[in-house]
C-alpha cells in the first residue's frame, strides 16, 4: 500500500502481470487450434539431426525461479526436441517440440505443463536416462 491507501506495484509486479497476461492470450489458441474431438497431444518427434539449445531464452531473461529449468533445457537440447508436449501448444504450426517452449517467448514461463514436462526431462536425463525412457515418463504423467 501506497502511503495515501491505494496499491501501487513495483516495475517487476507490472511486467509480471504483463506477461501473465501473454500466457493467457497465447495459451487459448493452442487450445482452440486442436477443436473439439481432436487430440490435444500430437505425438513425439523425432529430434532434428544438430539441434541445438542456442533458441532457448536467456537465463537473465526469465524469472529468477525459472532459470535454472531453462539452463537445464539448454543443456538438453537433443532430448527437449524429441518430446511432445501434452499442453495442447502443439496445435500451433510453430510449436515443433518441447523445445519450442522454451524459445521464442519462451512458453514454458508461463505453463505448468510445459514447465513440469521440463523438469522432469532434465531430472531424468541427469539420471542418464535415455529417450525413450523420458518420453515414457512424461506420458504417465503428464498424459
């Protein structure tokens, strides 16, 4: 509270907001794209041969939170590329894997899913474990 009794926010409090706002333009027209009787979920790709995690939204550039997920998706570019997101952002003719969320705008700032889908990409292949085992996680939980 401001000292005259109004609320007042800060600049961070604002671009949050702001952004909150994106997450709720953009979040509805994937999920519109899929309409009613389709599926949301499109499958996994195949991870593109070279991939890389250069797309991937900088550290600084997302909240302090989220950091460490995007570094760990960065990292993890040929694993992130071969996993369908189960969002429903897969509707959308630019949304490839689930490396697409985390470039761009950087999605996956303002999804549970594609956030969730992340971690437990990154967790697991800390573990070692491959592909294909991912995939088969993020399925069970997230499908």
């Amino acid at each position: 509270m401001d000292i005259d009794g109004s609320r007042t926010a800060t600049r961070r409090q604002l671009l949050r907001l702001l952004t909150s706002g994106v997450a709720v333009a953009v979040l509805p027209v994937g999920l519109r794209a899929a309409g009613p009787g389709r599926r949301r979920f499109s499958g996994h790709p195949e991870p593109r041969e070279g991939v890389d995690g250069s797309k991937v939204v900088a550290s600084a550039e997302v909240r302090p939170e989220l950091r460490a997920l995007f570094d760990g998706i960065r990292a993890i570019p040929e694993i992130a590329d071969g996993i369908g997101c189960h969002c429903g952002c897969g509707a959308m003719p630019e949304m490839r894997s689930l490396l697409s969320c985390y470039e761009g705008i950087g999605m996956a700032q303002f999804c549970v899913v594609c956030e969730g889908e992340g971690r437990l990409a990154v967790e697991l292949r800390a573990e070692g474990r491959s592909l294909d085992d991912i995939r088969a996680a993020v399925d069970r939980r997230f499908g």
